[in-house]
C-alpha cells in the first residue's frame, strides 16, 4: 500500500530556521513515509497470511503521533533522522499490534476506518498476528542497540520495557472491569486516572518524548521534566479522546460512536452522570453496565447517552480536560530553560495542544 505524505529533505529541519514545519499535524507528515518504510522492511508481507494480517494495521496507518513525538523530541534536542527511524518506527508497530490486540479484547467494530482485524479474520487469527508485530518491534530495538552502541541502546530498550510493561498494567485494570467486575458502583474517578496514566500519558505522551531525548543523548533530568509535562496533556488527551467516542463524525474518529458505552468502559462522563443520577436511573445504568457487549441494546445505549447529555456530563469532562491542558501548559513553562530555543520550539508546544484540543 503506498504510505500517506511524502517526506521532505531533512535538512528543513536545522535549528534556528523557519522554513519548516510550524504545527505538529504538518512534522508528522514529514516523516510519516520514512517511518512506515521502516516498519515495512522489519514486516514484509510474505506467507502464511499472518504476516498480512498484522501489515493490514500497519498499512492503514493512523495518525502516527506517537512517532511524530519521537521524531520531534529528538530533533528539538540535536539528533538526525537515522538516529530517530529505528525508534520512531518501533513505537508506531507497537501502537499497530496494541491496537489489534485492543480490538481483539473489545470486539470493536471499526479501527482507522474499516473493519477491525477480528471482524475480517476473526480472533484467533488477528490474536496471533499481534505475535509478528511485537517480535518485529524488538528486532527493531535490538537493531537500534548495535546501531547507537550498547549504552545508549539498551537505556532505550528499557524505556521501551517499563512503557510497554506499565501500559499492559493499565490494560489488565481497564479489562477487569470491562469483562469481570462490570459493576459501576465500583468505578471511581481513581480507577479513570490510573488508567489514563498508563495507558495514554506514559504510553501516548512522554514515553514517545523520552524516547526522543534518549536518542539525542538527552539526562534523566530532561526525561523527569517531560514526564511532568506530558503526564497532564496525556490525561487531557484521553479525556477529549472519551468525548469524540461521544459526539465525533464517525468518518473523521475512524471509529464506531458509542464505543466506549457498549464495552461498558469507564470514562469521567458515565461516572459523573452516574453519580447525580436518580435511584432508578442508578439502578438501570448498573444493569447496562453488567451486561456484556452483545447483550447491549441499542436502547441501552440511547439510555445512557440520554443520561449523560441529561447531566451535562460532556460539559463536565471538558471542564476536567482544560484543567489538566492548564497543568500541562505551567509544566512547559517552568521547564523552558531546559527546552532548546529553535525551530522546533513553536512545534513542540502546538504538539502538546493538538493532543487536547482535537476533532479525531
């Protein structure tokens, strides 16, 4: 499949200049081409099928701003793209079989647009195509090792580790509510941000930037601040992202509306409507919640939607999601010492706003 953009000589990006890019949206396409031939040279399309299963994720491509975050990170610190390829590409397949397994688990109906893998495969097939993606990331990773050399590869490898490790914690929190526990008296806004810290802030925001700045020989003092800036804009992030799941053009999204409310996930929407709800809309909102998602109606899902616009709840996130924009915004600010003044600059902080104010 032919990749999305083109890539433009690498020296338009050179400190102190402005004939770059000057959004995040516009970085991304610079290097989405070189990072999705990367990722194809590591998962070539050959037989049995499933190798074309995992590539079928990966051809589809996504937004790629994980790997936009790797790219820029490192730039904005120094390092060439030769440097950033091999980890940039590594975190994009990882989103890639993640996502196939997360569509496995959930049984969602769209992914980027189109079928999700089980849906076309079914699950056994898509499950194990996941294998080939995660075997090719660290392939990648240990390439990147003899590469960079062992100190700086191996700082990289464990980073990748303790992200992917922490992620599949929050994954394992989110499932056991979803599939076992299902009962929404036991949700808490604390159940929420444990997950959101795993699964969207390290994974989604300052794990891609820390692996940027390791590729560019960056402290432990430099990851520290970016986790600080990243940690809010990820949980922002993950709030915006629960609101489009509510009101999103399903084209733009590339996903299902409602989502979230058939696989009876948590968001800060449902648990806050759930909290001022009447004792019978209490008592329904549980019982929707306690079934599985082919037991869900679509009446069931108008209920809750009805219930969340009743008590403006989507209001209410976005509230939420502003404040922790905020928290993000004074975390850049108190670091601006240890941020490089050039061209990148401006490009880093639309990046962080472009994670919570979005359409898709």
């Amino acid at each position: 499949m032919a990749s999305k953009g083109s890539a433009k000589p690498d020296d338009l990006i050179t400190v102190g200049r402005h004939d770059g890019p000057t959004t995040f949206k516009e970085f991304i396409e610079l290097y989405r081409a070189p990072v999705y031939k990367k990722i194809c040279e590591y998962l070539p399309v050959k037989e049995p099928a499933v190798h074309s299963i995992m590539r079928d994720y990966v051809d589809r491509q996504g937004s790629y701003r994980r790997p936009g975050l790797v790219m820029l990170t490192g730039k904005l610190f120094g390092a060439d793209t030769e440097e950033l390829l091999l980890p940039a590409a590594a975190q994009q397949l990882s989103e890639d079989w993640i996502l196939m397994q997360d569509d496995v688990e959930d049984d969602s109906d769209l992914r980027r647009g189109k079928p999700a893998a089980q849906k076309l495969y079914g699950w056994v097939h898509s499950m194990n195509a996941t294998n080939i993606g995660h075997i090719a990331m660290w392939r990648m990773l240990k390439d990147y090792m003899r590469q960079a050399g062992f100190e700086k590869g191996n700082r990289m490898y464990e980073k990748f580790y303790e992200m992917l490790e922490y992620t599949v914690e929050g994954q394992h929190i989110e499932n056991s509510f979803i599939h076992y526990t299902k009962d929404i008296k036991n949700a808490t806004e604390g159940l929420y941000f444990r997950i959101c810290d795993s699964k969207t802030s390290f994974y989604t925001v300052y794990g891609p930037m820390q692996i940027g700045a390791i590729a560019a020989g960056q402290s432990d003092e430099v990851l520290d601040a970016l986790e600080e800036i990243g940690r809010p804009a990820g949980v922002a992030f993950q709030i915006a992202d629960d609101v489009l799941d509510m009101t999103a053009d399903e084209k733009l999204f590339g996903k299902k509306n409602f989502g979230d409310l058939y696989e009876g996930k948590v968001t800060l929407m449902i648990l806050h409507a759930y909290k001022i709800a009447t004792q019978d809309e209490k008592s329904k909102i549980e019982a929707i919640y306690g079934k599985k998602r082919s037991e869900k109606t679509e009446e069931d899902i108008i209920f809750l939607r009805d219930m969340i616009g009743k008590y403006k709840s989507i209001e209410y996130a976005q509230g939420v999601a502003e404040e922790y924009g905020r928290k993000a915004r004074a975390a850049l600010e108190k670091y601006r010492d240890l941020l490089p003044m050039n061209g990148l600059t401006p490009v880093i902080i639309s990046a962080l706003q472009e994670l919570y104010i979005r359409k898709k």
